[in-house]
C-alpha cells in the first residue's frame, strides 16, 4: 500500500486537521463488434495514444451513466450497458502539475446501438475506430496508460459480472439538494 507523502497534502480535502487521498474516479467503455474492440486515438502530453472511450465520472451521474456519456463524446457511438468487467487502479505522475494522479477504472462492457458519425468529438480527440485485440495488444507503446492492455486481456478472458453489482443512491444523481447524514461517531448518545 502506498502512503500519503508531503507533496499529496494538496491534493485531497482537509477535515479536522487531516488530510484525506482521493483517486480519481473514472468509466471506460468494453465495446464488441464483430471481434474488434471500439478504440479512440487521442492527444495526449505523452503524445497521440490509443484508449478506450473513457473518461471520469461527473457530479449527479451513475457510473452506467458516466460511461454511456463518455462513450458518445469521445467515438459518437450511443451503447448500452450490459455488464462489468472490471475495476481498475493505476497511478501516474502528472509532470505538468508535479504530483503523483491514482485512477479507479470501472470497465464496463457496453452493447453498440446506433453511431452518428457527423457528432463532434471530445477536444483533443483524434478519432473513434475498431481494433481486434491481438492489434490493440501489439501496440503497448501507443497505450494511453497500462489499464488499456489490461481491460484487453479481461475481454478476452470473459471476465463479466452483473451491473447490480453497482448500486447508486438517489443523493448521488442530486448533487446540488441536501445529502443524508452520516451520526457523528464521536458525538455522545
């Protein structure tokens, strides 16, 4: 396990004095046709890289949501969540910013609907396309991060567990009314 170091400090919110990590949270759409796999090439600091349609999760939306979103903005494709694949956690250094960034990938298998192939894509962007997996496994150093080679080799294997797996309260989809509250453990009773 990795611990907080000096330079995490700013990176999370203080309560009470101390200091609290938080990974970022993101979807990436698994999406099948005919044995390839749905891909986007993007820009990216480390130059043009291959992922999948993927992105974080937004205030006031499910994780099924998020990727339903992400998937359209990034390849213009509409799909359907079926199943999940996997989480995901990997971590990076953000050079621009000098710190170290953890992510939590939720990979979730989606079923392709319908494409609008005149629908702008997300900036940097360069387009959306298919690729078998052995393509996308031959091709490590075009890799937006190690998390697309193992979405991949979880594909392949079948890996696949039930969407009720995620469960969403209401608060969450209402980011800006009233949240319950949690008691107060220190608070006497």
């Amino acid at each position: 396990m990795i611990g907080l170091n000096r330079d995490s400090r700013n990176r999370g919110d203080t309560i009470g004095g101390m200091d609290y990590w938080k990974p970022h949270t993101t979807v990436a759409a698994v999406v099948e046709r005919d044995g390839r796999l749905l891909m986007i090439e993007e820009h990216t600091p480390f130059g043009l890289r291959i992922n999948q349609p993927a992105g974080h999760l937004d205030p006031g939306e499910s994780l099924e949501q998020a990727v339903v979103r992400e998937a359209l903005e990034e390849s213009g494709w509409t799909v359907e969540p079926i199943a999940i694949q996997g989480l995901y956690l990997s971590r990076t250094l953000d050079e621009a910013r000098g710190i170290d960034v953890t992510y939590l990938r939720h990979a979730i298998v989606c079923r392709a609907l319908t494409h609008d192939a005149g629908r702008p894509l997300d900036r940097g962007i360069v387009r959306a396309f298919w690729m078998s997996p052995d393509e996308i496994l031959a091709v490590p150093h075009r890799h937006r991060s190690p998390l697309v080679e193992r979405t991949v080799l979880d594909f392949v294997a079948a890996r696949r567990f039930p969407l009720e797996l995620f469960w969403t309260h209401p608060s969450a989809l209402a980011p800006g009314e009233r949240r319950d509250r949690l008691p107060d453990p220190d608070a006497s009773t």
